[in-house]
C-alpha cells in the first residue's frame, strides 16, 4: 500500500531524460513522474515548489550541476532521495557524492534491468522509511496527546482507528504494572500481514493508554469505506478469547492529521459509555455519543434505601443479587456502571459503624471483575467488610494467604509474575487475592511489585550511573524502557534521564 513516489529527473540530455521517464512510467508501479528539468538550478527549484521523494541527476550540467544543486537541497526542511547519473569518466564525481546523502548511482549508458532493479531496492527501503516515521508519530499522539515527530509523513493517507479492549476499560494503564494474563501483549499478530496484503494497507499495533486497550491504526490512499468491513471481520475471528470478553471500537476516517487527537479521544469516549459489561461487541464511532449527564441509577438509589444500619448476610446478599440482576437486564455501561459503583459504596459506609479504611474502590472492583458474577462476589465480599460480616475463622485465614503472597512479591519482583503464578502457587485465582491483598494492605498486588520495581530502579540510578535505561528496566524486572519510562514518570513525576540528573546535581 501506498501512495506514489514522486520522482524528479534532472538531465540535460532530453533522450536520457525522456528514456527514464518512460521506464519509470511503463514499467515501474508505485511511482509518479512528476517533472524533467535541464539543470540543477531548475532542479532546485523545482524540489523547493513540489517535493519530491526521489530526484535522479546529471552531475554535469550547465548553469548549476549536480552536486551544487543537491548541496541546496541538502539545506531545505524536506530533504529528497538522489540517484546519481554518470558516465565512466564522472565515477570519482559520483563517489565523492555519496557523503552528500546521495542513495545510489546508475551508470550510463542506462541498462534497463539495472533500473528497475535500483527502483525496486529503493521502493522496499523508502517504505519501510515511511512506515517507521508514521508509526512514531502515532504512538506520539497516542501517549503525548499530540505530535512531537514530523508528522508530514501522514499527509495524504485516510486513517481510522480500531481500539480492542478485554473486558471493561481499565483507567491508568502506566499506574500499575501488569501483572495479569496479558492478554493484550501476546497477541498473535501475525494475520495482520495478511489482512494488509488483501485490502492494500498499513495497520500499526500499539499498546493502548489503558491497561487493557490495543489501538490498531489502519493507513490507507482510499478512505476505506468500502473496506473496512472485512478489515473488522479479520479482527474479531483472530482476537477471540476465552479468557475475557473483548469489544471493538471503530473510529470515524479521516486523512484531516490535525484532527486526529480529538477523533482518538472521542472514540475512547465512545468505548466508555456504550461498552456492555461482561459481553463481546463491535461498535463504530458515529458521533453518537451521549453528552447529557451521567446520574445514579434510580433503581439502584431505591435498594441503597432499603439497606439497614444493621444489615445481615441475608440482606446484603439479596441486595446484591437484585443489583447484579438489573444491571445485567440493562446491559450498563462503563460510566453508568462505575457511578453506581460509587453511590455504593458511598452509601453503605455511611450506614456502617465499622470503621473501614482499605476497601475496593468502583475502579478496582471493575477492573478484577470480568463478568456478573465475579462482579457479584466481589461486591458481596466488601459489603461484608463494610458492615463487619466476615467471620474471625476466614479472616484469619485471608491474612494468611496474603502473607504469603506478600513474601512471594518481595523476593519474586524483579521477576516476570503472572496472575497464574498466583492460582498455582496458592490455589487461589487472581481476583480472590488481590480482593484480600488489597483489604489488609491498601494496595493492589500490582501495585506493590510497581512501587517495589520502581524504588530498586532508582537506587540503580543513583548508584550505577553507567547503566543505560534498558539495563536498569532490566534488572528492576520491566519489560522494556519504553514502558519503564512511562511508568517512572507517573510515579516520580519526572522521567528516569531526569530523576539522574537532578540526583547528581544536587549531589
């Protein structure tokens, strides 16, 4: 997939001139012709008025040569591809050039195979150019919001979004390391080659800013209207799980560059407050978000009454199953879901005496639950803390599971840890412990190896200023700088580079 090379000739001999021309234009796909011109001056000029991607050039030539007028261009914000044309007795001219930035040089008389083959070489190198600079520039605007690149490399093409989410959208992806089944960083990517061979695309995989998000960017000449259909049909029969429901999320298309960013963070909008919860869906941004407010459900507000200061087993349990029952009849989304949520919660530790300070909040109570009735238990376990239902016998027991699981993480976390590592370890699944890590020490398991992870990696800072990046994400047990970077930062407030740097000024 792409758009056409633009190619420039310059070259005082019209024959030559034209020869390439018709070469390039008959026999050649992927490139475009877009002028001759006699000398270098005319050259120069015509690579400052319209930009092309490859220039092949004389080097002797009246008024201005070859190797001036590519030291001018050399000085222009958008420099091209040169291919130098020269006789055996300009081959030293043609050497020397190469310092210049020139890619290549043919030699005349011009062998027809010797070209194509030159332009073919170019076309793989130029485009895997392009498609490195493009995907920069999109994970600029997904993690910073906006382009720190040169994002030039985008004009011209249609892009549409298409974010994969497994389970609910999990806020705060760099606030808490991954500990889970990653779903996510293991997918299996190699059908995408396919896909784009099929539908004459480039699709860029970029983990998402969220925990549990991956955002495919589909680049494409057309505005894939017609396309995109079985682009998503290739998607949802490759990205299917058992392990956790998955929603699709389309973006509107567009080849408008400057409005990327706000279509991004629409989309994601989007994916909030129309993702069901605990069911697989495909959705497709049509601007049809809704924008009035988001208030507690009434229904949920009337059972919320109904709940004494007092409450037993029985009532909570009924409470919860009428609350879980609703929900899943209205299908709730996200928002909806995490303002119930919170009302609560809210609700129930002001009718409580219990004096409760560690307890899921609405964010983590969604994010360990990945359906209705994982939902369902995890919020029957913290309404029995709020109103002290627990009995002594299986708290005496939880804390002794978390113990453990506490000694594994403090001796383990530089190591890579799974959720599973959990469930075989302790005979417990991932969502039961971080349940009860989270009520004894007010921190999820992810986040306690997170805070252990990040303190060894600034006493490796400190202490081993030789270190690069990778080698301290290494050893504090990070997957990879970037990540580690990201994570630095949220924690710190200033990346890894500068946290070293202010350290050993203020030494």
């Amino acid at each position: 997939m792409n758009n056409k090379i633009k190619v420039l000739i310059v070259e005082d001999e019209p024959m030559i001139a034209r020869g390439i021309e018709t070469m390039i234009s008959q026999y050649s796909n992927g490139f475009k012709v877009i002028g001759i011109c006699r000398n270098g001056l005319e050259g120069l000029e015509k690579i400052k008025a319209a930009f092309p991607n490859l220039v092949f050039t004389d080097i002797r030539m009246p008024v201005m040569d070859g190797l001036d007028m590519i030291k001018g261009a050399n000085q222009l914000e958008q420099v091209p591809h040169f291919i130098i044309l020269t006789g055996y007795e300009e081959f030293t001219y043609a050497q020397s050039a190469l310092h210049l930035g020139v890619k290549n040089y043919l030699l005349k008389p011009l062998e027809f195979d010797s070209l194509l083959n030159t332009l073919n070489d170019f076309k793989k190198s130029y485009y895997a150019e392009i498609r490195q600079h493009q995907n920069k520039c999109i994970r600029d605007l997904i993690y910073n919001g906006n382009f720190i690149s040169n994002s030039s490399v985008l004009d011209g093409y249609y892009i549409t979004f298409l974010f994969i989410y497994y389970g609910f959208v999990i806020d705060n992806t760099y606030d808490e390391l991954n500990i889970s089944r990653e779903l996510v960083k293991n997918l299996d990517l190699s059908f995408i080659a396919d896909i784009e061979k099929q539908q004459n695309i480039w699709i860029y995989c970029n983990k998402g800013r969220h925990y549990n998000e991956c955002i495919f960017t589909i680049v494409s000449c057309s505005d894939l209207k017609c396309t995109l259909s079985p682009i998503i049909t290739a998607f949802q029969s490759h990205i299917e799980t058992t392990e956790s429901y998955r929603n699709i999320v389309v973006s509107k298309t567009t080849n408008n560059i400057s409005t990327l960013s706000t279509i991004m963070n629409e989309c994601c909008v989007y994916a909030l407050s129309t993702i069901p919860f605990g069911v697989s869906k495909t959705m497709i941004d049509k601007n049809q978000v809704n924008t009035d407010p988001i208030f507690v459900s009434l229904e949920v507000q009337q059972l919320c009454q109904q709940i004494p200061s007092k409450a037993t087993k029985e009532i909570v349990e009924s409470f919860c199953i009428k609350t879980i029952d609703w929900w899943r009849t209205k299908q709730i989304a996200q928002f909806q879901l995490h303002n119930d949520l919170r009302y609560i919660l809210s609700q129930m530790l002001q009718k409580s005496s219990t004096l409760l300070t560690s307890y899921l909040s609405a964010t983590e109570m969604i994010s360990i639950s990945d359906n209705f009735d994982a939902l369902y238990d995890n919020l029957l376990h913290s309404l029995y803390l709020i109103f002290n239902l627990s009995d002594q016998t299986q708290k005496k027991d939880s804390l002794a599971i978390v113990q453990r699981v506490k000694k594994y993480l403090d001796q383990n976390y530089t190591q890579p840890i799974t959720y599973k590592d959990f469930y075989e370890l302790f005979g417990y699944n991932e969502k039961y412990i971080s349940l009860l890590f989270k009520t004894e020490y007010n921190i999820s398991p992810s986040k306690y190896v997170s805070k252990l992870r990040i303190e060894l990696s600034k006493q490796l800072l400190m202490e081993h200023p030789q270190m690069t990046l990778k080698e301290v994400a290494e050893l504090s047990g990070f997957a990879d700088s970037f990540y580690f970077s990201r994570v630095f930062k949220v924690s710190e407030g200033v990346s890894p580079s500068n946290f070293q740097k202010n350290y050993f000024q203020n030494y």
